[in-house]
C-alpha cells in the first residue's frame, strides 16, 4: 500500500502542476452598467451641448444617476448688469416646483394625526366655509380638482368632476399646514430642507446673502430685471406655497434622491404622493397625469415632473425612479412675447432627449 503512494505520489505532483486556478468570474452587470453610463454621458454631452447652443440657454442644466453626475454645465449671467456668471452656487427661483415641497408638508401633518387628505378645506380655514366651497376637500386641493382658481370667485365646476390648475389652491395648502402645525410655511418648509439634507434652499420671504440669480425678460442683447426679486414670491400675486421656493441644481437633486428614496415620507404616503389621481392637459408638454404637486409622464418612460415659471425664471425638475436619474433645468430669463412654448423650448428638447435615453437603457438592460 506504502510502495503504491510512493509510486503514485510524482504523478499526483505533476497533475497538480498542471492544474490551473479558475479565473475570477466576470462580473457582466457591472461591465453593462459602466458601458451605459459611458454611453449616457457621452449622448448627453452632444446632445444637451446642442440645445445650449441653439437656444442660446442662459442657466444650469444637470443629470445625476442617483449620486452619479452624468452631465453638468453652466452658461450665461445670474447677474446681466454686473456680468456675474452662473456658477454651481447659483440659486434660483423655482416656481411651481415649489408645489411638491407644499404637497409634502401636508402629508407629514397627515403622518402626525393631524388631518387627513380626504377632510374638508372649511374645517381649517374659515374662507372655505362658504356656500360655493364648502365641499372642497384637501385632496382635491393636492391634484387641483377643486373647481377653484381665485379665491372669492366662482367654481369653475363641480368640485372634484374635473381638472384646473389652481396657485390659489396651493396657497390655501400652505395656510392649512400653518394652521395645524402652528408655525409657518417658512419655519415648516426650512425644516423640511433640513430633513432633505438641502442646505442653499430658501423662500422669497426670508432669503438673505448672495448668489441669487436675477430674473429678467427679454434677452441677451435686450432685457430688463424683474422687479423686487426674491421678495415679490411671496405676495399674493404668486405666494410662497404656490411659487417662492428658492434653490440650487444640487438641493433639487438632493430633494429627489431624499424625497423618492424614502427618507422624508413613509411608504405609504410616499405612494399617495406619487399616485396619480387626476389627468390635465399641459401647455407646454402636453397630456399628462397629476399626483400630488407634481405630474406624470402618461406611457413610458415612468417618470415624475414639474415645470415651474414665474416672471423670467422658467424651470423644470424630472425624477425617473427605474434609474433613480435626476434632470433639473433651471434659468433667469425668459422672452415672453415670444409665448411660453418657445421660453420652454429648450426644456421640451432636454425633456425629450431623456425621455428617449430612459427608454433605451430600460430596452439595453433588458436585453442583459
């Protein structure tokens, strides 16, 4: 038995010289992932470098994948007096992309006990215990079925029957979180920032130091600056809850990957957020779907949106939640006699080109 090892032994050695270590595995899902992000960046650049070109854009366009920067770049003036360019500090005023921020408020006093979405508007403010608004409920604040559109006016119909885009609707929000959390949409909204991570973002009514982009119509080689900037957000004319928030490309991203990511709502309400609930024809982008203060791409890509416009500050902020990609355009100049259809131009194009870039990587890694 011993004579037989021993014989066998310098051929076990051989066998074992021969034998190879296994290579590692190939990890194929990071290959395809990096081949994407590769591809993404590099379309990107072409093609939202193009419309920059084109249109002449004055402002910050960015596209994170989660906390990947995908595509980035500044251009023009936040100051045209002064000559004062863009930068990555920039900061500014977002109009309606303020609604989501109000949407939310409201559903963490919900979370609290507070009140509920499906409760009347009149058993918090004393303007809608009239006749005509009595049946107003906060839900149809939220995705603006109520009817209303000017305080103190008439239904536009039956409360809940149809779709009108109502700020006085979204003002009336904000005053309903202040009546039931008692402080006000100030204190509340800085506190959400917080909880967000958001560390440049203010309101009209309080902002103070520098950085803020002023807004102007017109154009480059024409223009002239909208009046007591920041501060005129907060009046009636437009109201804070409605449009005054104020903020930069990396808060509004930071918002996105906090608030769809789970760290501001619960799960459930997060949903109730995101459900939609009503349908609206756009003037600028068309059909689409409601939720709450925000809206949603009917078909493909999934994907969850508002555009924003007060006087010479046209906005728009995208969140895709299949790649957790971000798409945040922001500007201080619009030329209003030319109509919004063409002062939203270079939004509809950058809207499109990652709307065809969701659906493609979707195919590519389906595909894999």
């Amino acid at each position: 038995m011993i004579k037989n090892l021993v014989f066998l032994l310098p051929f076990c050695f051989l066998l074992s010289c021969k034998t190879e270590t296994p290579p590692p595995p190939v990890d194929k899902k990071a290959i395809v992932d990096s081949t994407i992000t590769a591809f993404q960046k590099t379309l990107l650049e072409q093609q939202i470098d193009s419309v920059f070109k084109k249109h002449h854009f004055n402002g910050s366009i960015a596209v994170f994948k989660d906390s990947l920067l995908l595509y980035r770049k500044e251009n023009g003036y936040s100051d045209f007096k002064r000559k004062v360019k863009i930068d990555s500090n920039t900061i500014f005023a977002i109009g309606s992309v303020s609604k989501q921020f109000t949407a939310v408020l409201v559903l963490l006093q919900m979370e609290q006990g507070k009140l509920n979405v499906t409760d009347k508007a009149s058993q918090y403010l004393k303007e809608f215990k009239l006749k005509e608004y009595e049946n107003i409920t906060i839900h149809q604040l939220m995705n603006h079925t109520s009817g209303l559109n000017m305080m103190g006016g008439k239904l536009m119909f039956k409360s809940g029957s149809d779709f009108f885009y109502s700020n006085d609707g979204f003002n009336a929000l904000g005053k309903i979180v202040e009546t039931v959390s008692g402080k006000s949409y100030d204190e509340n909204v800085q506190e959400l920032f917080k909880k967000a991570g958001m560390t440049h973002s203010s309101t009209g009514d309080i902002f103070k130091g520098p950085n803020f982009a002023s807004a102007y119509l017109g154009n480059a080689g024409k223009f002239e600056e909208v009046p007591n900037m920041p501060r005129r957000l907060g009046g009636k004319e437009i109201g804070t809850p409605a449009g005054g928030i104020l903020s930069t490309i990396q808060d509004l991203h930071t918002w996105n990957n906090a608030l769809y990511g789970g760290k501001i709502l619960k799960p459930e309400t997060l949903k109730l957020f995101m459900a939609k609930s009503a349908e609206r024809r756009h003037a600028i982008f068309g059909k689409m779907g409601y939720a709450y203060g925000i809206m949603l791409n009917i078909g493909k890509p999934n994907s969850y949106f508002h555009s924003g416009y007060v006087k010479g500050s046209p906005s728009l902020n995208i969140y895709y939640p299949e790649t957790k990609t971000s798409v945040i355009i922001l500007s201080n100049i619009a030329d209003e006699e030319k109509g919004k259809g063409l002062v939203f131009k270079p939004h509809i194009e950058v809207k499109k080109i990652t709307d065809n870039l969701e659906n493609t990587v979707s195919q590519l890694k389906s595909a894999h």
